[in-house]
C-alpha cells in the first residue's frame, strides 16, 4: 500500500469530521450572534433583583390588573429608579410601561409602543423589550 492511500474506514472518518466541523462551526455562530444581541440589550438595562421585580409588578398589576401579558421586566443600568415592563399584545403589539422608583414604591411614568413615547432615556429604556 502506498503513503497516499486511504484505506475505505478513514475516508469515511474524514467526512464525518467534516460534517461535526460544519455542525460545531455553525453552533459557534449562532452563539456569538446571541452574546452579541444579549450584550447590545444588556448595555441600557438589566435584570431586576428579585425584590425589585416583585415591587415593579406589584405596581404594573395594580395600575393595569394585569400580568399575564408580560414577556419582560427591565431596571436601567445608567439609573437604577428606572424600570421597564414589557407586554405583548394581539392587537398592539409589544408595549412598554416604564416606572419610577419614587419613595419606597414604583410610581407609573409613561407607556406606548417601544420607542415612541417618553424622554430620550425612557426610549433607550424600552429598546429592552425589543
């Protein structure tokens, strides 16, 4: 047998490393692809403590009367008495109800579809929702 001869099993082995090659590249992808948009939404806002998100819907259930909705609970990294809830409805869409920390409670600051309404940092806020 010459040096440059496969035999039949590594020829078969070849190609099976290239298909997890493939496979492993494309996961590698698809992961930096969501770091990278986890990192772009993490850059404005940040998960609430568990305290904070109890108080933050304690507050939004009892200006709405409703949870059910909410896909998101968001406090803003730059200002800490700033926070987002994030709802998804049938017939608006994805809506944002930003709240303030004022005085031991969360106290209802403004509402609308994401980015539309609200000071400049309210809007940059509500890009958490998506």
């Amino acid at each position: 047998m010459r040096s440059y001869d496969r035999p039949a099993a590594l020829g078969s082995t070849d190609m099976i490393l290239r298909s997890l090659s493939t496979v492993a590249l494309a996961a590698i992808v698809t992961t930096m692809t969501s770091t990278t948009a986890a990192l772009a939404t993490g850059s404005t806002a940040r998960a609430p403590t568990k305290s904070e998100r109890s108080a933050i819907m304690a507050s939004f259930t009892a200006n709405d009367g409703s949870s059910s909705e909410v896909h998101g609970v968001y406090v803003s990294r730059s200002n800490a008495s700033l926070a987002v809830v994030c709802i998804r409805t049938p017939e608006a869409g994805t809506q944002a109800f930003v709240l303030r920390h004022t005085r031991r409670s969360w106290r209802y600051v403004t509402s609308g579809a994401v980015g539309s309404v609200g000071t400049p940092t309210d809007r940059r806020l509500e890009r958490a929702c998506g």
